[in-house]
C-alpha cells in the first residue's frame, strides 16, 4: 500500500500527525497520536514526490 493511502486511512481511524523530520536528501519520519486511545504510530517516507504529497495531505488537515 502506498504510504499516502495508509495515511489516509490512520486520519479516518483517529490518527492526526503531530510532527514530522524531513532531511533535504533523505528520509522523512512522521509520527501520529490518537488523542482517543493515546496510540501512536511512526511512518518512515522517501522520494521526493510522496513527501511532498504527504505534507500537503498533513497540512490540509491540520486544524488552524
């Protein structure tokens, strides 16, 4: 499964993103907290394209 889908599926479960470590040539960790059940969660991401579609996706639903 494409690292975005499961993502999008963590959201639909609770999941909301709390912080993310993004290197400028290597990987970027995301780490996840549902406030419902206090579980967490860490994704590890690489290429270019899919970090920058999973931060779009993060910020658009962040709340403001």
């Amino acid at each position: 499964m494409k690292d975005l889908e499961k993502i999008k599926k963590m959201y639909d479960n609770g999941f909301r993103c709390i912080r993310y470590d993004d290197t400028k040539d290597g990987d970027m960790c995301i780490y996840f907290k549902n406030f419902d059940n206090e579980d967490s969660q860490a994704i590890r991401v690489k290429g270019f394209e899919q970090k920058m579609e999973i931060k779009n996706f993060i910020n658009q639903n962040s709340m403001k």
